[in-house]
C-alpha cells in the first residue's frame, strides 16, 4: 500500500474511532474540506470542530469498499452508519476524494448520499 493510501486508510480508521489527535495528524495544516452545498472548512482548528457533529451520538460504523489512487489524489468509496441524537440512524454512502501533499490529507472533497432506512414492508409477490 502506498504512503498516500495508508495514510487515508488511518484517517478513516481514526475517524471510525472518533480519534481526534490522530484525525489531525493525518492532515497538512492548511487543510481544507468541502462538502458541497454544505460546508467549506479551511485549517485543522476549523476541521477539529467537525470532528464530532452535535447531530450525532458515538462513533460511525465506517466502510471503505474501494481506494483508489493516481498521482496524489486518493479516491475512497464506502458507506456509513451513526445515531442520530434525536434518534434514527443515518445510513449513506460516501465517495471522498482526498488531495494529498507529503503522504498527508491537504484537501478532501466529501460527496455525501443519505440512505432511507429500510422499511419492515413485507414484500409482495411479483406474480400477482
């Protein structure tokens, strides 16, 4: 694995652990993240503070399905799961596409779709 994936890898696996000191030290100081439509964070101070979402209680369940990397960008796929605070769950999947400078986290572009929950329907027969 390369230093670029590793260290990808850590921050998602830190970030599963809601392991702030070593969240931060995945990333270049003047980090940026974006999540579009969203927000557009500038510094660690500023990622710090998004670190842990008031809107959520424990640590995500986080799954990365796929990494892939060309030059210094890595582009990580995967879903994830978290209590809602006021209850539910939030269920999405993510594509995070990670610019890298010195095998640390410069910039990450989250693109972010929620999942409904699955409804306990019964499922009709397709044969009538």
């Amino acid at each position: 694995m390369s230093p670029n994936k590793r260290t990808v890898q850590q921050y998602m696996d830190a970030f599963a652990r809601t392991d702030r000191p070593e969240i931060l030290a995945c990333l270049t100081d003047d980090v940026e993240w974006v999540i579009p439509g969203f927000v557009h964070l500038r510094g660690k101070d500023a990622f710090a503070g998004e670190i842990q979402n008031d809107a959520f209680v424990g640590s995500p369940t986080i799954t990365v399905t796929r990494l892939t990397e060309e030059t210094d960008v890595v582009v990580a796929e995967g879903g994830v799961r978290c209590a809602r605070r006021e209850g539910g769950m939030l269920n999405a999947v993510f594509c995070d596409v990670f610019v890298m400078r010195d095998a640390k986290i410069r910039q990450l572009t989250s693109y972010l779709v929620e999942l409904p929950e699955p409804k306990d329907e019964p499922v009709e027969d397709a044969r009538g």
